[in-house]
C-alpha cells in the first residue's frame, strides 16, 4: 500500500515535469496543447492521491474538457498553413532560462530551509475523503467558511466573461462589410 | 505516504517551468498555455497545505476550486483578445503586437 502510493506518485509528477517541460519547448502549439492535456490530468491524478476526488473531477471537466477544448479550437482558428515553427529567439530563451533557474533557486532555498516544519504525513484526517455534503453545505452556505457570496460572484463573472468574449471576438462593423463584398 | 516536501518541489518546478514559457515563447497562444501550468502549479499548492497542515478545515480546497474557475474565465477572455488580434494583424507572434489601435 506504502509503496503503491509512492509508485503512483513518482510516475505521475515524472509524466507531469516531463509532459510541462516538452510544453514549454515544443515546436509545434498543437504538440504544446496535447502535453498541456497530459500535465492537467497528471494534477488531477495528484488530487486523487490527496483524496479531494471532487478537486479532481473539477479539474478534469472544467481543465481537460473546457479550456483544453477552447485551447485547440483557438490554435485551429489562428494557424491556417498548417502550424508553422516559430524561429527560436536566443536572447529571450537564454532570459527564460536565466528567470526560471534564479527563482528556482530562491524558492529551493526557502523551501529546504524549513523542510522541518512539513510534516511528513498528513494526520489521520487528512486521510479521509471529504464528505461531498459538507463541501455542498460550505459552497451553499452564508456562515463563516461558507463560500455562497465567492459562488455568486464566481457566476457574475462568468457572465461578465461570456458578454465581453462575445464583444470581443465579435466582426466589426467594416469587417462584416469586406465580408460581405 | 508521500512526504509534502516531494509535492512543494513538483509544483515549484511546474512553477518556473511556466515562467519559463511565458518569457522565452513567442506565439500567444504558447504563453497562454504557460500561464495555466502557473496556475496549476499554484492550485496544487493550495490544495497540499490544506491536506498536510489543516486536514480538518477545507479552506484550500475551495481556494483551488474557485482558482480553476477564474481561470477559465480567465482562458476565455485571453482566447477572445487572441483571435481579434489575429483577425487585425493575420498572426499571434508577440512581437508583432505593439499598437493598441490596429
């Protein structure tokens, strides 16, 4: 069991940092989505190991269905000769690599430096599954740790973001003419 | 089971490999993705502390939740600007978008 978890673990943050580096550096954007794909349910397999199995549904229908989907949709509408390679600029590669080691380092650092703190297993809660009553209680709920106001607000802006794609995506007025002609 | 430590250092190396992207691609489309691994990263993040150090509250769970909504909201809105910008300038390079008025 011990061993299981920590087999399913290494493999799945092995197929996520490899799926996130090939991501980041594939020449293709269709290529780049695809691993996108691999790194979202890898998370949600991590959220399945820590037991929040409604975190995990969440990511796959909304990540791996929603966005994904409008991800592909999006590089179908912008690339039209088949998905041209974009030249490899040194200097901002050579920048990146230089950000992201930097801020690795900071962050190794701060985060080694208190590895005493973390424990190393959670506490025998920490085991369980949570009840999906209680998260419909506390997402429904105007008590203290209950999220019904971030749930309205969460629809408002949703709304917000259907009206303003729409605006924004819209033809405007000229286009439709061209397009007419 | 797994040490928390082991999951900090997944999701800061999922972290900078987003910075990564996000300074070194050219195409938007390929900074947006970057964004997500970012954003990703960070739910994960949530979501470990609230297991290992407060398993009985459910604090970062909701963190999580509501953070995969804003950013799909957020995807949708950048997926919208993306494609007016190619309709006004026939590609998405970065470098290529430098006036506010096309």
């Amino acid at each position: 069991m011990e061993l299981g978890t920590s087999i399913v673990f290494y493999v799945l943050a092995a197929v996520i940092v490899a799926s996130a580096i090939f991501a980041v550096t594939a020449k293709r954007i269709m290529r780049a989505a695809t691993c996108l794909l691999f790194v979202l349910v890898g998370t949600a397999g991590l959220y399945l190991l820590l037991n929040y199995h409604f975190l995990a549904a969440v990511q796959l229908s909304v990540y791996a269905g929603g966005v994904l989907i409008l991800f592909i949709f999006a590089i179908l509408l912008t690339n039209p000769k088949g998905d041209p390679a974009e030249p490899a600029d040194r200097q901002k590669v050579v920048m990146g690599i230089v950000a992201a080691l930097c801020g690795l380092a900071v962050t190794a650092v701060i985060v080694l430096k208190h590895f005493a703190l973390y424990p190393i297993h959670p506490s025998a809660v920490g085991e369980q599954e949570i009840n999906m009553q209680a998260i419909g209680a506390a997402l429904m709920g105007t008590g203290k740790q209950q999220y019904l106001l971030p749930f309205e607000l969460l629809s408002v802006l949703l709304l917000a973001c259907i009206i303003g794609g729409i605006l924004i995506a819209r033809k405007g007025k000229g286009q439709v003419g061209e397009a007419e002609e | 089971m797994i040490p928390m430590v082991s999951y900090l250092a997944l999701s800061t190396l999922l972290f900078f490999v987003g910075i990564y992207g996000f300074i070194a691609r050219k195409n938007m489309l390929a900074m947006l993705i970057s964004i997500e691994l970012i954003l990703n990263a960070v739910e994960l993040n949530f979501s470990v502390f609230n297991r290992y150090l407060y398993p009985e509250q459910m604090e970062g769970m909701f963190f999580s939740l509501f953070g995969i909504a804003v950013s799909a909201a957020e995807t949708a809105v950048a997926i919208a600007i993306i494609i007016n910008v190619y309709r006004n300038a026939q590609n998405i390079d970065i470098r290529h978008v430098d006036k506010l008025k096309g």
